[in-house]
C-alpha cells in the first residue's frame, strides 16, 4: 500500500499547511461570492426601480462588509483555539 500525499497522511506539518492552505482559500472565495451576490441582488433591484448603478454599488459595499465580517470572526474564532 502506498502511503499517499502528506495531504492524506494527516501526520506532519505539510498535511496542517495544506489544511490551512484550504481554510484560506474558502474564506477568499467566500469573501468574493458575497461581494458578487450582494451586488447582483442590487443589480436587479435597481433594473425594478429603475436607480442603475447605485443599489449595485450599495450591495457590493454590504457585500464586501459581509465577506470581511465573516473572515473576522472565522479568525478570531481560531486564535481563540490556540
């Protein structure tokens, strides 16, 4: 049996870095979507009534405070672990 990627082993500080590596990515990913979200949502607003660009820029300001707030708290959530 092959003993696999040290992302599979699970027993060195190679395998917690790409776990880590990971957690980061998704918090950035996370981050994105809500900037992308908030601001669609205002997009379709503001086609209804009829203000075009500045729903949109509200949303994607509520949405890039959204995405900040969440890493803030998933941050803080992990130091306090440690």
């Amino acid at each position: 049996m092959t003993p696999g990627t040290p992302a599979q082993k699970n027993d060195g500080p190679e395998a917690k870095g790409y776990g880590q590596g990971y957690a980061y990515f998704g918090m950035a990913l996370n981050f994105a979507i809500a900037i992308l979200l908030f601001g669609a949502v205002g997009w379709f607003v503001d086609g209804w009534v009829h203000t075009r660009p500045l729903l949109t820029i509200a949303g994607a300001f509520v949405g890039g405070f959204a995405g900040f707030m969440s890493i803030y708290y998933r941050v803080k959530r992990d130091t306090e672990k440690r």
